[in-house]
C-alpha cells in the first residue's frame, strides 16, 4: 500500500541516522537439509565448546519452505535483500559497538519472526560471526513453530528457574546459527520481561561470546507493554512494517513509542513491487 510506504518514509524522516526501508518480499522458498552436524566457525575457542554441546535438530526443507525461511538459499531471488538487511545492521551495530537486537513491528501479521529468524540465518553466514535468535514474545511465540523446532526444554523452563540457558539452546542444522525458543505462552509476560532475572540473562547471553549477536524476536509494540519492559535491557531495535497491515496512525505511534530506544532501521515487508536486484 502507498499509503504504508509514505508512512514509513515519514517516521524515517523524524529520525536521525535512520537506515532506508528495505523491500524485503514474502515468498515461498525450497530449502536444502540441513546438515547431521554442527560446523565450529572459529576453532580453539570457547565458540567450539559451545557448538559442541548444542544439540543439533534437523529441520523439514517442505516446513521451511512453507514458512519462507529463504536466508540459507543464495540461489533464492529473495536472498539477496535479506543480506542486504543484514550488512546494514551489522554496519550499524558495529559503529555503537552493538551486540543485542531486537525486531518487533507496529501491529500483528506484518511479519517481524519471519525476519527475525531470516536474519538471524544471514548473520551466521559471516564467518567470524555467530548468531542466537531469542523468541521473547511470550504471548504469541512463533520461532520454534516457523522452523519446526520440538523439544521439553525451552526459554519457558529458563525463566521459571527450571532449566539452565544451555540446556534449552539448540542448533538449527545451520552452521554458527543457535536457537533459545519458547514453546508455550506465559503468563504476567511483560512483569517478567522487566525482571531482574531477564536483565541478568540478556547480560549472560551479551557478554559470553564476543563474535555472537543476538537477536530478540519480540511482540508488536502496539499489541502490549512487553516491548517497552525488555528493550532497556537490548541495544537496538528493528521496526518491520508489514505492507498493508499497519495505518499511517499506527506507525507514527509505534514510531512514537520506539523514540527513547536506538532504532536502527525500518523493514518494508511483504513488498509487491518486482524485485529491483536486475544485477543478478
């Protein structure tokens, strides 16, 4: 919708240093198996140990496909904007010495998690990078179901004080790429993401690999206050509008409520212009 873009350029304009939005499309995508084992990306150090004793969870290519889990696929023709996305926010992190990330939108359906985890995927591609995708939205958690990740142990027994953080990572089958999903909504979520115990576990995951970024999937800023308790505790923030699924209204209050907090870019998702890569 015009209207959509022409909101997104206005909230762009009201920022300073703000990134152009990105056309990301939403579409199907082939995937490849993914690999029996996990691939170390920086030999002889404490990133080697933690891979080793991430269990490996081999995902559903049709599944993938059926999500639009592209980042993986250099031969898809979607893939490209998705390292678009991410060379801009690295860049943009790496001048703040930025290493937390979360990406939330305006309101529902505009697809932040397909992303978020897209994203995610791209970062771990950099080879002296690694990346953990953090489901935060407890109300509506969706990262385990859109990669079809099962499993007892998840965020959910983290934060009750059940399991420890490692026990509930997981390995995607995608090399220098982890998972810490939540499998069941929770109660009094945003209480608990202003706690001292996520303080304390955002601290934890910031701090103990130095090559690791971490991105939050959180919910949309205007469904509740859970964005607004946890992104004191998280170095920036990505905004994705979905095309046709946020009024000019809405994004001016999301934008509104994202001022305080380092916003490093707007997403234009689910874009039906044609693709403007020609190049390739």
């Amino acid at each position: 919708m015009e209207r959509i873009k022409e909101a997104v350029e206005k909230a762009k304009s009201q920022r300073v240093g703000l990134q152009p939005p990105l056309h990301v499309a939403a579409v199907r995508t082939a995937a490849k198996p993914a690999s029996e084992v996990v691939q170390e990306s920086l030999p002889g150090t404490d990133a080697d140990v933690h891979y080793r004793q991430t269990p490996v969870v081999e995902l559903d290519p049709a599944h993938l496909e059926s999500q639009r889990i592209v980042a993986h696929q250099k031969s898809h023709p979607v893939s490209w904007a998705f390292d678009l996305l991410r060379t801009q926010v690295l860049q943009k992190m790496d001048e703040n010495g930025w290493r937390t990330l979360a990406v939330t939108s305006p309101t529902m359906e505009s697809g932040k998690t397909v992303v978020a985890i897209n994203l995610a995927i791209g970062i771990a591609q950099q080879t002296n990078r690694t990346s953990l995708l953090v489901d935060f939205d407890l109300r509506r958690p969706r990262v385990a179901s859109s990669l079809g990740l099962n499993g007892r142990i998840s965020l959910n027994e983290v934060l009750t004080g059940n399991a420890r953080v490692e026990q509930a990572m997981v390995n995607p089958g995608i090399p220098r790429f982890v998972v810490l999903p939540t499998l069941q909504s929770m109660p009094n979520s945003a209480e608990l993401l202003g706690s001292s115990r996520v303080a304390a576990l955002m601290g934890e995951l910031r701090e103990h690999y130095s090559d690791r970024i971490v991105v939050v999937d959180l919910p949309p800023v205007l469904a509740v206050d859970d964005v607004l308790a946890i992104l004191p505790r998280i170095d920036c923030v990505l905004m994705v509008v979905g095309n046709g699924t946020s009024t000019r209204k809405e994004i001016d209050e999301a934008m509104s409520r994202l001022s305080k907090f380092q916003l490093v870019g707007v997403v234009l998702n689910k874009d039906d212009a044609p693709s403007r890569n020609a190049y390739y």
